[in-house]
C-alpha cells in the first residue's frame, strides 16, 4: 500500500492525474481495497476505478463495498460522497450497498459524531429517488434520540427538511420540533421548521392566509439567526419575507437600509456556500437567491408604485414589475402562479387602477414584446386591471402552485445550470475580492509579504492546496490584528475586552479565542475551535482543507511579552500540533503588557519564526500575532497627557514660589549640574516586522 500511496503522491505533487498503469494496472487497485480504505487518497483511487474499470465488473462492485465497508472517518467519507455527487450515478448494486453502510454507520452511537454525520450525507445521496430508500432514511431520522451528539442532530435536522420537502412526513416535523429544545441544532431545526411554513404560504388561498403564514415563518427564521451568529440564509429570509409584507401593506420607510443589510446577508451566504461546497447546499441557495431576488425587485417597484408616470417604463416593467406579479413563474421558477401572487398584486393592479395613462405604456410593451412568459403575465395584468375599471369580467386570482412548495421543488422546475451559477458566483467573489484588496492598508501588504516569504521552502508548501490555504488563513488573521486594533467600544462593543476597564481583571485567552472565532465564522475558512485528538492534545482553534490541517494556538501575556519570549514559552506547544499534518502553525497571544494604554504599531506586532524548532531535524515555520490588550482610546491618551502636563507645570510654579521665599546666604554656588541616570539595560530585539529568528 505505501507504494500506491507513493506513487499516488508523487503524480499529485508534479499536478497530474495518474494513470491506473502506474499502480500497475487495474486490477493491483481493485486488490487493494482494504488499504486504500485507510489511505489519504481514497476519492483518488476510487476517480481512477471509475474512469478506466467496467463499472459492471463484479471486481468492481467487491472494491467497492471493500473501501466503504473499511471507511470510517469523516474526511474519507466526505470526500468519497463529494466525488459520487459530480458524478452520474453509480450502478444500482453498487449504491445500494453503499447507502446500506452509511444508514448503519449513522445510526452507529459508538462511532465519531463527523462520522456519522458524513454518513447522513452519504445516505442522502445514494438514496436517490428510491422510494424505499427514502422511507428507510425518513425512519431513522425520524427515530434519532434527542440526547445524540448535536452536531449529529443538526446535520440530521437538515436532511430531514429536505425529505418532508419530498415526502411530507409528521414525524419528520415531530424530530424537528423535538430538537428545539436541542441548543446547539435549534438553529438548524428552527430553519428548517420555517422552511416548512413558507411551503404553507405558497399554498394558500389568499393574501391575508399567505401572509399569516408566512410571518410564522418569519418568527423561524429570526429564531434559527439568533440561535447561531453564522446563518445568513435565515437572515435574507426573514428580511425579505418582511419586505414583502411591507409591500403588502403599503408601508413606507426603512426600506433602503433593510434592502442594504439583505444585499450583505446574501452575499455572505452565498461566499459560505461557496467555501463549503456541500452538494446539499444547491436546494436552499436557490430559494435563498430566489428570496433576496424577489425582495430586491420588490424594493425596486415600490418606489415606482409611488410615481404618476415612469421615465423608463420598460425596464421597470420587464425588470421589475412583471418579474414580481409572477414571481412564481420568474423568480421561483414553479410552473404555475402561487401564493405569493395574492399578495403582490392587490398592490400592482391598484396602481394601474389608479393611473390609468400607465395602461398604454403596458400594452404598447405588450405589442413590442409579444407573448413571451412576461408577456403572458402582462396580457393577465391588463385583462384584471379592465376588469376593475369596468371594461370586463373580473377574473378570478389564478390557483396556488399545486406542487410541493420546498426547496427541492424550485429545483425541480428548472434552476440555472449547476456550472453555470458557479461561474457566476465565482466572478461575484473575484469582483469581492477587488473590492477587498482595494481596502488593504499598506502595513497589511507589508506584513502579508513577508510572512508567505518567509514560509517558502517549508515542507509541503509547495502543494498548490497547502499554499492556497495557507495563505488565505495568514491574510484572514493578520486582518483580524488589524480590526482589533481600529474599533473602540463604543463602535463595536466585542472589541470591549481588549480596553482598560477599572477595577476588573485582566482578560482571560477564552476572550480572544472567542473573538478570533467569529472573525473566522464570517471569513468562512471552515476553521473549528476546542477540536480534541490532534497530536494527543485539544487544538484551540483549527483550519482544516481537503485534508490539510493546521492550528493557531491561543495564550494570553501579562509580563513578558517579546517574541523571544513567546517562541520560548509556546511555541514548543504550537509546533507539535503540527507533528500530523503541515509543520505550519500560528501562535495568537493577547498581550497584556501594554504600557500606558498604548499599543505599538501593527508592523511591531507580528513576526514569523522558521528553523528546527523541535531540534528533530524538521523545519516548521510559526507566525506569532500578538493583539494588543489593556488599551486606551486616542482622545483618552490625549486626557491623560494633558493631565500629566499640567500636574508636571504646577508642581514646578509651587517650587519655584518655595525657592523666592527661602532666605538668600552672601553667596552663591554654582553647583554642576549632574548627569540624569542611565537607563537599565534592556534585551535587544529585532525589531524586523515578521523577521525570521
């Protein structure tokens, strides 16, 4: 097997996909199935078996259940589930077998929570639209105890919002209110339980049953946002479904910020979806887009609801107003109108009531456009409005969308093309990442630099995956000093811990870490905190990528703060997490001897150390980040100066009155004036910022 994995290695590094003849054909992998369970490289192996071996080889089908059989770790799983998903599905015997191990696993209380959870993935997938499988998946969600791992829970409360899409179940909905009471899967069981409201409100038979329902909804969804700091899919729909019952209700006011705190809100989810890559994030990107999408529109429209006359009357009317009065057809992409229509347009056609001239310029789009899907939609919105106005019947609102209202169904009717909404997403985050790097203060570019430079030539730096994510963590905290060191309390009060605060104690390293992890969580690095079993010790905080794996360590400083120090108090520590991955790790000190309130500057805050630091014969490299604590604020600093200043003046006017009245000898002596004392000696530093030691 260490030949395989050598080979394996040796072609990944040089950036090519290896060919089955290295291995010595074929057959020499299927033969190996037992180890290349246990191997790094199972996804791999097993994109080789399926390209160039018969895939109804009973040879196959043997490897196969081998690798699954022997797979017990989540990253093998999920990596294993991840290929399978970009792939046409397996042959029957072979998936069968697989969803078989994955149901058995997940239900498995012995094993490890992320294996499990991958597990439940994996059983997902190879599912497919059996009927049976569904059932058999339903059942042991459905029969999941509350006092399981809630990491576990709440993957299982995902996959259980997606099955009552499907097949809707009482029981499913049973688990999920269950798990209320679960606080760290109530987030995702409260998502997915508003979820299931909004279902509801598509379905129903008019605007005031619609919007009941989906204000139930909307209570879900705040719930699940303030359950967890990282759930910006419930914030875009809690939004949005606000906006829409603003529009309803002809509200006015508020509108521009709340549209700009949606535009945030989905940009992040879809930055996360992106850093996750989780082909179960596809059904609800969709809605979420969908969701921000409509409320956009809506925003757009209500402003010209307000206008007698429109200047640009056909990009309001194809990018605005017909895409809201069908947005089940436009934006949901659902066959048929739905529930939504009976709350958007009430408003729309009461407009066109009221201003009749706006009538022309509708029908004169019409006969310009013809009967495209808009075009329909306009021919409708012209017939009802004549109705009101006494020129026909009125007709009666078109039905509410008979097919399953979730998530799966928006898919099913017809969503962008998976390559196609991860180009557009990809050029999204290249026009985000400008942005960014247009903000980017020269001390961070200096720091950046320097730091990547000084990890170059360290062992596996070389690996494309290893460099790409290395460096984007380095940037991400280096960021994180510089936020630290900008926002006082007043503007931002979690920075709070980092200023002098009278009569309390010093901060404890948990304060850091906590901060450092929500930086993190809205970075989307996929970075873990508290993780258990690395180097037989528990990491403060993980980044994990395709395998790769590194820790920043976490400690607080109240006497010796010098890097010197640091390197020789932690960095031992720091260094042997990495002792089974990547010799890369980040030692994030809270610095609690900070002078007067004052810290240095960002350049004086950070250094890299590379070399033998075990004296093992391996080079690692560390970056030490110290964030200054026991701060004070400019305009503080100023007060205290100025304190200081007039203390000093008055104390010299009182000694120069004592000298007046003190009684004068015949003579007087010039008495030299002795020189002022030399400072204490002092260890020197190199001051280099991110200088190598």
């Amino acid at each position: 097997m260490q030949a395989l994995d050598a080979t394996m290695e040796a072609a990944l590094r040089d950036g090519r996909t290896p060919s089955a003849a290295e291995f010595g054909g074929i057959a020499a992998i299927l033969a190996s199935a037992d180890g290349i369970a246990h191997s790094h490289f199972v996804p791999e192996y097993m994109a080789l078996v399926l390209d160039e071996a018969d895939l109804d080889d009973p040879g196959v089908h043997a490897f196969s259940r081998g690798v699954v059989q022997g797979l017990d770790g989540d990253i093998g799983i999920n990596a294993l589930v991840d290929l399978v998903a970009e792939r046409p599905p397996l042959p029957v015997a072979v998936e069968a077998v697989w969803f078989k191990r994955w149901l058995d696993l997940a239900q498995d209380r012995t094993a490890a929570a992320g294996a499990r959870t991958a597990a439940l993935r994996g059983a997902l997938l190879t599912k497919r639209q059996d009927a049976r499988r569904s059932l058999r998946l339903s059942s042991v969600i459905a029969d999941c105890a509350i006092d399981d791992e809630p990491a576990f829970l709440a993957h299982a409360a995902r996959i259980a919002g997606l099955l009552h899409a499907e097949s809707p179940s009482e029981a499913l909905l049973d688990f999920l209110n269950d798990l209320l009471e679960v606080s760290d899967a109530a987030d995702e069981a409260s998502f997915e339980l508003g979820m299931e409201r909004v279902g509801h409100a598509l379905q129903a038979g008019s605007g005031r049953d619609v919007l009941a329902r989906l204000r139930e909804a909307r209570m879900r969804f705040d719930a699940s946002a303030s359950g967890r700091e990282a759930r910006a899919d419930a914030r875009v729909l809690s939004l949005a479904i606000g906006l829409l019952d603003d529009f309803f209700e002809e509200r006015v006011g508020g509108w521009t910020e709340r549209l700009e705190e949606l535009r945030r809100e989905a940009f992040a989810h879809s930055a996360y979806a992106i850093q996750e890559g989780d082909f179960l994030n596809g059904a609800k990107e969709a809605e979420v887009s969908a969701w921000a999408s409509l409320a956009v529109r809506l925003g757009s429209l209500a402003d010209s609801l307000e206008e007698p006359a429109w200047w640009n009357a056909t990009h309001i009317i194809e990018n605005e107003l017909l895409a809201v009065y069908s947005a089940n057809r436009t934006l949901f992409r659902r066959s048929v109108d739905g529930g939504l229509e009976y709350l958007v347009r009430p408003r729309i056609e009461g407009y066109y009531a009221r201003h009749r001239d706006q009538l022309y310029a509708l029908r004169g789009w019409l006969k310009a456009r013809g009967c495209s899907e808009l075009g329909t939609a306009a021919a409708d919105l012209i017939a009802r409005t004549d109705a009101a106005l006494g020129r026909g019947d009125d007709p009666d609102p078109p039905g509410a969308a008979a097919a399953s209202p979730t998530v799966v169904a928006v898919l099913e009717q017809g969503e962008t093309p998976y390559d196609l909404r991860e180009k557009f997403l990809r050029d999204v985050i290249a026009d985000v990442n400008y942005v960014e790097f247009k903000q980017i203060t020269p001390p961070v570019m200096e720091a950046v630099q320097t730091v990547l430079h000084a990890f170059e030539g360290l062992p596996y730096f070389d690996n494309p995956n290893v460099r790409v994510f290395v460096r984007a963590v380095v940037v991400k905290t280096l960021l994180f000093l510089k936020s630290r060191m900008d926002p006082s309390p007043g503007v931002d009060p979690t920075v709070s811990y980092l200023f002098i605060r009278e009569g309390e104690p010093n901060p404890l390293e948990k304060s850091l870490q906590q901060d450092f992890m929500r930086f993190l969580q809205n970075s989307m690095l996929g970075s873990v905190d508290e993780v258990r079993g690395i180097a037989a010790g528990r990491a403060d905080v993980m980044h994990q990528f395709e395998g790769i794996r590194f820790i920043t360590e976490i400690k607080r400083e109240e006497e010796d703060a010098s890097f010197e120090n640091l390197i020789a108090s932690y960095g031992a520590q720091t260094t042997l997490y990495q002792n089974t991955n990547i010799p890369i790790g980040i030692l994030l000190v809270l610095d609690l001897t900070t002078r007067d309130g004052l810290s240095g500057h960002f350049r004086t805050l950070y250094r890299t150390v590379v070399g033998d630091l075990l004296r093992d014969g391996t080079t690692r490299g560390v970056l030490i980040v110290k964030v200054p604590a026991r701060r004070v604020d400019p305009s503080t600093a100023t007060a205290e100066a100025t304190r200081r200043i007039s203390k000093a003046r008055t104390a010299s006017k009182r000694a120069g009155k004592l000298a007046a009245k003190a009684p004068k000898g015949p003579t007087t002596r010039k008495v030299a004036a002795s020189p002022p004392p030399r400072p204490r000696g002092r260890r020197k530093i190199d001051a280099t910022p991110g200088g190598s030691a």
